[in-house]
C-alpha cells in the first residue's frame, strides 16, 4: 500500500468525515448532525461513511456572518 505524505504544501482535502468537520467549525457532533437534519448544512455519503465537502462547510460558515444579529 502506498502512504501519502501530507504536508503544509499539501491542498488541503476535498472531503473531510465528521470529527474533522466537527474541529474546523469548532462545534459538537451532536451540533453538526442538528444541522444536518434541518438541512443547514449538506453531507455526501461514499460506502457509507458521513462526508462533507470541504466547499460546504466553507458556505455555512461564511453564511453565519448573515445571520448575526
């Protein structure tokens, strides 16, 4: 199996599973899958496991600067 050395002059990944989305909003999984289930933020599923694009998690957060009182 090749191993892929990830480095700071790496893109930074397309996907990301729910604990490292959950670290870059700075939110709980319990949070993240309420977002999920009121439709405020979009997930892909690939054999099964939870994704969410990196794009996605970009335009929610960007969107609750809009909704700050």
């Amino acid at each position: 199996m090749t191993k892929y050395l990830i480095s700071e002059a790496s893109p930074p990944a397309l996907l990301y599973r729910i604990p490292v989305a959950c670290h870059l909003l700075g939110i709980k999984q319990t949070k993240l899958m309420d977002l999920m289930k009121r439709g405020e933020i979009r997930s892909v599923k690939i054999d099964g496991a939870t994704l969410f694009r990196r794009e996605e998690l970009e335009r929610f957060a960007a969107g609750l600067e809009e909704r700050a009182p």
